[in-house]
C-alpha cells in the first residue's frame, strides 16, 4: 500500500469497513510509515476537535486548539448559514 492509498482508506478504516485483505495492507503500512502513522494521528485529532466544536457550538474555545483551525470552523460555520458570503 502506498501512502496515497492510505490516505484513501482512512474513512473506510475507521468505519470498520475495510475488507481483510486491505485491513491487513493498511496495518502493515500504518507500522511502517511514521509519516502515514502522525498522518492518522493527525485525523483523530481533527476529527475530535471538530466533533467537541459540534457539540457545543456556543462553548468557550479550548486553549490548545490552534488559531487558524478556529478560523475556519467560524468560515464554515458562516458560509452554511449564509451560502451567499
């Protein structure tokens, strides 16, 4: 597996529905690429934040989560209720 096929599989890996063969192509790359490894490490962060942003949309910003990354939730945040801007 190369690491743009390991990019491609995340989604799928996460959901638990890779195939075994393709599971087991994923976790031998994911051992052996410390690149992919922060890459996905990475994902589970974002994905985390994104999910703490969602439940409490009105909650204080934590301290840790970077300024750019609270710049575009807001972005996002206003381009969905107001798909003109």
């Amino acid at each position: 597996m190369t690491c743009r096929e390991f990019t491609e599989f995340i989604a799928d890996f996460l959901g638990g529905d890779l195939p075994a063969a393709e599971r087991a192509a994923f976790d031998d790359h994911l051992a052996r690429c410390r690149n992919c490894a922060r890459y996905l490490d990475g994902y589970h962060q974002t994905m985390s934040l994104g999910k703490l942003a969602l439940a409490a949309p009105d909650a204080p910003v934590p301290v840790d989560v970077p300024e750019d990354l609270v710049e575009a939730i807001a972005r996002a945040r206003r381009a969905t209720r107001d798909p003109q801007t």
